[in-house]
C-alpha cells in the first residue's frame, strides 16, 4: 500500500476553540491524499479530547502528544513522521482553503526546481474579522530573490508545502530556534531549490493578542537577529553552521509583555479602521487602555468615535 503522497504537519497547544475548524479545513475542503499529523504540545484544555475523538473517526489523522516543549520541537517531532512526498504546514487556529493542497503540490509537481511553495494569505483577528491581504509575486525567480535578498518571504508559517527530500537534505526545523524557525527554514531551503507562489489566497491566518505574532514579537527578536548573522555569512561564503552553533539565545521561559499585546491590538483597530469596520472601537479602546501615554492610541479612538477621515494601518488616506 502507498503512502500519503501529501503529510500535512500541526501543532496544538490549548487550541479547543479552533481546532476543529483548522482540521475541517484540511480534511474536508482539499482534494488532495494526505495524512494530517497533530503533535499535541502537553495541551491543558480540552484539545486532546477533540483531537482524540476526530482520529477515531478519521484514518487520515494522526495524533501525536508530547510535553509541552514549543513549536518547533513538536514540528520536528511531526516532520520526523511524515510518510508523504510533500510537507504541509497548517496552524491550529489558522484555515487553509478550498484547493490549497492541490494547487501547491501541482506546483511543486510541475517544476523540480522548487524546494517550497507558498501562496497568497489572508490576515484576520481574533474573531474572524477581515483585516488584510497579503500578496507575493509570480514567478520562482522573483520569488527566490526577494526571500534571499529582501528577506521577504511566505506570508504565514501555515502557508508553506515542501519537499520533503528538500526538508530533509537542509536538516529540518533546528533546535535552536524556538521562536523564528520557520525563517531559518526558509533561507536554508533556498540553497537547495527555489521558492514560488500560486496567486491567489490559499491560507487564512490569525492574529490575537495572546499568539507568538503579537504579545512576543519583542522575544523573537533576538532569533531574528542570529538569522541575519548566519544569512550574512552564507552570502559572503564564510562558515554559517559555526554561527549557528556559537550563538547563544535567551530561554524561552519569557513573560509576555503587556505592551506586545497592546500593539497587537492597535494593529487590528486600524486594519479594521481603515475597511471602515466599527469592531475598530474595541481594540482601539484596548490598546489605549493598556498604553494611554500614546499620543497615537488617543487619535485612533477619536477617529473610531467620531468618524473622521479613515486612515490605512500605514497612515496614508484611503482611496
């Protein structure tokens, strides 16, 4: 019997509320053959029951737990596991589209050039509210180069299928990175193949104030700044792995800071602000509550309540 030709990669930690949806978007919407490995990180809530009383209803899923140890050990831990010839990420509060799998593992089937793929994503908050579309050229070529050289690439850690050869031949997710690490991936699996983008939205992910995108962006930063290191070296032909293995990070054992949470939410008011949306008055009056020093957060709120002229999250006027 053959495999899975699609394995697609999961982490849950306390994800009740969305995890169902996140797997009714993988394993009803595609199709595509996949299997769909959940690495439950020591979850507290009732994940593991809902993720139990799925598998025991759907072969194409299988549960994995572990105590907690972060993303990107329970990522190793489900990539170890694959069986397919392709890799796809999803998060547990994230959706993936009607014909994302396919449409990726097509692309990937067309060109062996290409190490990954990704798409177009859509941003939304905390309660499914719409806030942005994030966009990526076409074309391997100008995709690769503004991974490698402009240091953009997928819009969403979710968004990515990869080889699972590819995967494997760069040493997979490392360790190290316990924030930061699908960035780390992604440089490396541009040394061995290309990157390309279907153009159209495939992925939907969130944003709250309590995820790694919000309340710890301040934590991955020194993450960040080791890739650079080791990008840098790479590009000048210097000995990267010596980089990686020198550096040195902060435990992960970091308390989140209230003021990372109050950013996250001053980003979804204006989003919303700017689509026009009135849920903008409640982050917004959030955000000023937890910062009211911030000259920005008092314009903002004065902007939602009086309705005067709307602005982007970037401060130009809308069109």
């Amino acid at each position: 019997m053959t495999g899975p030709k699609i394995s697609v990669v999961m982490s849950a930690y306390n994800d009740a509320r969305h995890v169902n949806l996140a797997l009714d978007s993988l394993l009803v919407s595609q199709d595509a053959e996949i299997e769909c490995i959940v690495v439950d990180d020591g979850s507290t809530d009732e994940t593991p029951n809902l993720l139990q009383r799925r598998a025991a209803t759907d072969s194409r899923l299988r549960i994995v737990r572990q105590s907690n140890a972060g993303l990107t050990q329970a990522l190793i831990a489900g990539c170890a596991l694959a069986r397919g010839d392709y890799i796809a990420r999803q998060d547990a509060d994230d959706l993936s589209l009607p014909g994302r799998l396919q449409l990726q593992a097509s692309m990937l089937d067309a060109n062996r050039d290409l190490s990954f793929v990704s798409s177009w994503a859509e941003v939304i908050g905390p309660n499914d509210e719409p806030l942005l579309l994030h966009k990526r050229p076409a074309g391997a070529t100008a995709a690769t180069q503004l991974l490698v050289h402009g240091r953009c690439g997928p819009p969403g850690h979710g968004s990515v299928m990869m080889r699972r050869s590819a995967y494997e031949r760069v040493g997979g997710y490392r360790a190290k990175f316990y924030y930061a690490q699908d960035s780390d991936l992604w440089l490396r699996l541009a040394e061995v193949g290309q990157l390309d983008y279907v153009q159209k939205a495939l992925y939907r992910y969130r944003i709250a104030t309590e995820s790694i995108s919000g309340r710890l962006h301040q934590y991955k930063l020194p993450y960040a700044r080791l890739i650079d290191e080791i990008h840098a070296a790479r590009l000048r032909g210097d000995d990267a792995e010596s980089v990686y293995e020198r550096a040195e990070l902060p435990p992960r054992s970091i308390q989140p800071a209230s003021t990372s949470a109050a950013t996250t939410s001053y980003f979804i008011g204006r989003c919303l602000l700017s689509r026009r949306d009135p849920r903008a008055r409640q982050y917004l009056r959030n955000a000023l509550r937890a910062e009211p020093w911030k000259p920005r957060h008092w314009i903002s709120v004065a902007l939602a309540e009086f309705g005067a002229p709307f602005f982007s999250p970037y401060g130009k006027p809308l069109a």
